[in-house]
C-alpha cells in the first residue's frame, strides 16, 4: 500500500508540473516538450520512486500520452490527418513520454535516496 501511495503522489507532482510547464506563453515551446523529463525527475523526488517504480510510473506516464494524443489529434477539426500519421503521433508521445519521464524518475528517486 505505502508504494502505491508514493507512486500516486509521484504520478500527481508529474502532472501538475507538466501542466504547469505548458502554460507560461513563450516558455510553452521549450519547456513543453521537456515536461515528461521534468515531470518525471520531480515526481521521483517526490515519491522517492525506486527502479521498478519508475518502470511502472513510466508505463502510466507513457500509456497516458499516447491516450491523449489519440483522443486529441482527431479531435483538431483544421487538421486532416490521415490514420498513419495519428498513429505515428500516437506512439511518438507514448515512447517519448514514457521514457523521458520513467527514465527522470529513476533519477530522481536516486537523488533523493531511494535504492
């Protein structure tokens, strides 16, 4: 139960500064694809996650975005995109935010003690 309760506390700070990482206008393009890593690296501090925490924190993190760019992409009514390109986009995001925030998060939890 307490390793649940850390990994939701991780996987909660991750969000919240991922979302916080997309708002600033400017800001938004450099820190917007960089807020999986950022992301990840503050919610293994925070959860104190250890190795296969952060696969597991990871897979969430990666099936979580490959998600929302499933659901959005289609959604942008300006965009004509064909069904390779959404799934191309769709696996992207999952590889690139499960394995930026996992790997963040592995770090992190090291850099807070966690072994």
């Amino acid at each position: 139960m307490q390793r649940a309760v850390r990994l939701g506390k991780a996987l909660a700070v991750a969000v919240l500064v991922m979302i916080l990482s997309v708002l600033p206008p400017g800001l938004h393009v450099i820190l917007g694809p960089l807020s999986p890593l950022i992301g990840g690296f503050a919610g293994g501090i925070v959860g104190r996650l250890r190795g296969g925490e952060a696969l597991v924190f990871g897979t969430i993190e990666a099936v979580a975005a490959g998600l929302t760019a499933g659901v959005l992409l289609p959604r942008l009514g300006h965009l004509t995109l064909g069904t390779a390109t959404l799934w191309f986009f769709g696996i992207v995001a999952t590889l690139y935010a499960g394995v930026l925030g996992g790997t963040a998060a592995y770090v992190g939890g090291r850099q807070a003690g966690a072994h």
